[in-house]
C-alpha cells in the first residue's frame, strides 16, 4: 500500500511539472485567467513557442529589476531630500546628469502624445548615475549602507542585467539568481 502510495504521488508530481512547461512553452493553455490575460493568448498565437517561452520566463527578471531600479530611485531621492530639500536634485547632481535629464524632459515635451516619466528628475536618469549619486554624496549615505563598494558592486552588476533585459534579450537563470540575491540585499539592507 505504502508503495502504491508513493507510486501515485510521484506520477502527480511528474504530471504537475509537465503541465507548467507545457502551459510555459504554449502547448497548453490554462482554462481561467483574466480577459487581457487570454487577449495575450490570442494575440501571440502564432509567436513561435520559444519566443512566448522565453518572454514568461523573462517576466519574473523585469519585475525584479523594476523593484530594484525604483528601490533605489527612491532610497536616493528620500535621502538626499531630507537633507536638501525638495531641490536636492539641483544642488547635488553633475551637470552632465543634469543636462541629460534637461535633454530628455526636452523629448517628451515634442512627444506628448506618448505617456511621459514622473516628473521628479531622478526618474530620468540612467540607472548607472544612481551609483554615481551615491558615491559622490557618500558622507549622507554612509550611516545607511555598509560601503560604497557593496553599493556600487551590487548596482553595477544589476546594470549589465538591465542591459540584457532592457534590449529584450533572456538571461540566464545564474543572473536572474544575482539579480533576486541583489534585490533581497536592497530591501533588506534599506527596508
């Protein structure tokens, strides 16, 4: 009976395994789900399987990188505000990042018929420059995180991550594995 047992709990498991990769590679289709989740279905029917594979694996990797990237946008932002004021940004940016961010707000100004950024300047600059603000302001971020070269280290290696991402291309499961490891050591470091 014992064997039986065992028998029957393994086939489940093998079967349940079956069912994701085969829902994950769109041999199978789950039965509930959303009205946009099935126009999805519908709309990339005749996306090759390896395409609609690897955008449901690279899912999990943007949101990761999404809360990363805006963790610290907003880590930066809180605390160079407190000691600055609401124009921190003015007072403690290059005028290199400056002037991107004057170049870029120029963009969106002759594109308005396309959704534009937040309107706070550090939602237009490039994730690098967040490492960059913090290591040129370090004397207000040193009682906050253990080094500049943790912070640093860890924002540099998510960069390259990004990038991959960014040009929509799949990375492997060791960089979502640093990127999740990244993500945890922010939000448990900052909180």
């Amino acid at each position: 009976m014992r064997r039986e047992l065992s028998e029957f709990m393994f086939r489940g498991l093998l079967a349940k395994h079956a069912l994701r990769d085969m829902e994950a590679i769109g041999q199978l289709r789950r039965p509930e789900g959303t009205a946009a989740e099935q126009i999805d279905v519908d709309m990339l029917a005749s996306v090759s399987e390896a395409i609609r594979a690897s955008s449901l694996y690279m899912q999990r990797a943007y949101r990761l990188l999404f809360v990363l990237e805006n963790v610290v946008r907003e880590f930066v932002q809180e605390v160079l505000s407190e000691k600055d004021g609401a124009d921190w940004f003015e007072k403690r940016a290059s005028v290199p990042v400056k002037k991107k961010v004057a170049d870029r707000k120029e963009k969106e100004q002759r594109n308005q018929w396309h959704t534009g950024r937040n309107s706070h300047p550090v939602n237009y600059v490039d994730f690098g420059d967040l490492a960059l603000l913090i290591q040129a302001h370090w004397e207000e971020f040193k009682d906050l995180l253990p080094s500049q070269a943790w912070a640093v280290s860890r924002l540099s290696d998510a960069e390259r991550s990004r990038n991959v991402i960014a040009h929509t291309n799949v990375l492997s499961d060791e960089e979502v594995t640093r990127l999740e490891m990244t993500v945890a050591d922010w939000v448990k470091q900052i909180g």
